[in-house]
C-alpha cells in the first residue's frame, strides 16, 4: 500500500457504533436501559421486544444471530442472507432479492438463553445500532458521524462508508481511511487527543463508560474468549460497547476480518493499529498481531 491508500477497516468499524452510542448516551438523548425498539420501531412485534439497547450493544441479545462457522457456510442461514441482503445479492437459495430489516425481523430466540446471559458475535446487530442512531438524530449515519466524530479528528482525508442498496451504512465493516487516520481515530481515546483531533470528543465519562459496559460473565460463556486469551496470552475482563476485548487496565481491542486490528491503551497513552488482506489459511489466518501491540504499549511504558 501507498502511505494514501485507503484500505477497509472491516470490523475496527463497530467502535465507531459504540462510540457513537456512548455520545448520544452522555448527551441524554438515549437511554441504554430501554429497549431496542423504543428506539427502532420498525423492530416492533418481533423477538427484538424486550432486548435492551445495552445488551445490543454488547451483543448479547438472545437470538440466533450469531457468526459462526456453520452460519456463514450455509446458504439458508439468516446471517448468510443478511450479508447478501447487504451487497444487493438475492437470497443464495430463493432468488429473491430482501431487505436487511426486513430479514432480522425474522431472527428466532434460542432456546433457554434471555438477553445479557452470552456474548455472541454479530454484525447483524450492529446494524440494528447504526439504525438506531440514525432514528435518534434524523440525519445519515455518515452526517452524525462527521458532526460528532470525524470533524473534530483532525484526519488528513475523509472516511468512506460504502452503501447497502437502501442507502445504510455498513459501519459493521465496510468503512475505509488510510491506515494514519485509522490511527488517528484510535488516539482520540488516549491523553494525547490534542495531538490530532480539534477538541475532546471521549471524555472521560464516555472512555469510562466504553470500558466497563460489558458483562465478564456474559463474555466468558461466549465463544470468543478462549480465542482472545490465546492471542493475547492473558484474559481479557469482556467486550464492551462493540469492542472484542476490554483490560482491567482499560486497554480496548477491535479484530477485523482477513487482519485488520485497533489496540487502544488509554492508560499507557498507546495506540496501535493495522491493515492486511490475510485469508484464513493457517498460519495466516491466526492473528497474533494484537498481542504484539499489547506487549509493545507494556515495553514502551517500561513494564
């Protein structure tokens, strides 16, 4: 890549969801107790009633929505179809061309499981938040996002959030900036903020907030802790507001699909980030890239 490059953040993008719900939190303008569809009605009548826009945040909703292996391999799985939904592809068994809502309003409950009890990853949720925001605001994602975020950052070119056919923004995965302002999105949670972005756009409050929102026992029923602690080579306390791994010391991790990554370590004022186009072939596909930056934020503050 040349330095101007951009490249896609794949899912680095959902802390821009969960910084964006922490702000419009601190502003008064949403209440992370209520449910989801006070604030989604278009949700209404479906199995979203009764799941908190917190426990959505921290994906944790009770529903089968999750990624997992068997879900992306099979055709007829609602993940499978919302993905396609996303991209203007019909459904890979039907034909049948969908809507994204339209398709997670179908989402079925499991069993047994209410909402906060496990951590369950999904982009599909994410979504339903970047929705939200939008309903709050009455703007685009990108115009909120530009107002309250990337406006103030003091990056050197735009961030680029691509499209699904209705006009959504795939904030899930699909955003792209060079690497330096990925960065630079990163150090706004860090003291040295004013060493690129025009005004303090985390306060303490919101970082606070981004840190311990999360449930350690949900996260550690969920499949990707033991992943986590392997990679990192110590545990992490939980996700948090759409981040995979949150420290006791408040460092926050966000892994992206085929190697993309954003290690945040407020404490330690560090903030590493990276791009690859890695598949998932072994070696590969097993990113270790986050542990090295972890290690490296200890290193460089004499640990």
């Amino acid at each position: 890549m040349n330095q101007m490059d951009r490249h896609a953040w794949m899912s680095p993008g959902k802390a821009t969801v969960g910084l964006i719900l922490a702000l419009l939190e601190e502003e008064g303008k949403l209440d992370m107790s209520k449910d989801v569809v006070d604030y989604v009605p278009e949700l209404a009548g479906s199995n979203w009633d009764g799941i908190s826009v917190l426990d959505a945040a921290n994906m944790e909703t009770g529903l089968a929505l999750e990624e997992t292996l068997d879900a992306i391999i099979d055709p007829a799985s609602i993940i499978v179809r919302f993905f396609s939904a996303e991209f203007g592809s019909p459904n890979p068994l039907t034909g049948e061309m969908e809507n994204w809502l339209d398709i997670l309003k179908t989402a079925e409950k499991i069993e047994g499981e209410e909402p906060g009890e496990v951590f369950r990853y999904s982009s599909a949720v994410t979504q339903v938040s970047v929705l939200l925001a939008e309903n709050l605001d009455d703007k685009t994602w990108a115009d909120l996002f530009q107002e309250r975020v990337w406006g103030k950052v003091g990056a050197r070119e735009d961030i680029m959030f691509h499209l699904m056919p209705d006009g959504t923004a795939v904030t899930h995965g699909l955003i792209s900036t060079t690497l330096e302002d990925f960065a630079r999105f990163g150090l706004i949670f860090t003291p040295s903020w004013a060493a690129t972005a025009h005004e303090d756009i985390v306060s303490d409050a919101v970082l606070e907030r981004m840190q311990n929102a999360g449930n350690p026992e949900a996260f550690r029923r969920g499949s990707k802790f033991a992943g986590l602690t392997d990679e990192f080579g110590e545990e992490p306390k939980a996700n948090s507001m759409q981040w995979d791994a949150v420290f006791e010391d408040g460092a926050l991790y966000k892994h992206g699909n085929v190697g993309q990554g954003l290690y945040v370590d407020p404490a330690r004022d560090f903030v590493g980030v990276y791009f690859s186009t890695n598949g998932y072939i072994p070696p590969y596909g097993e990113d270790r890239a986050q542990g090295f930056l972890r290690q490296a934020a200890k290193y460089l503050s004499g640990e």
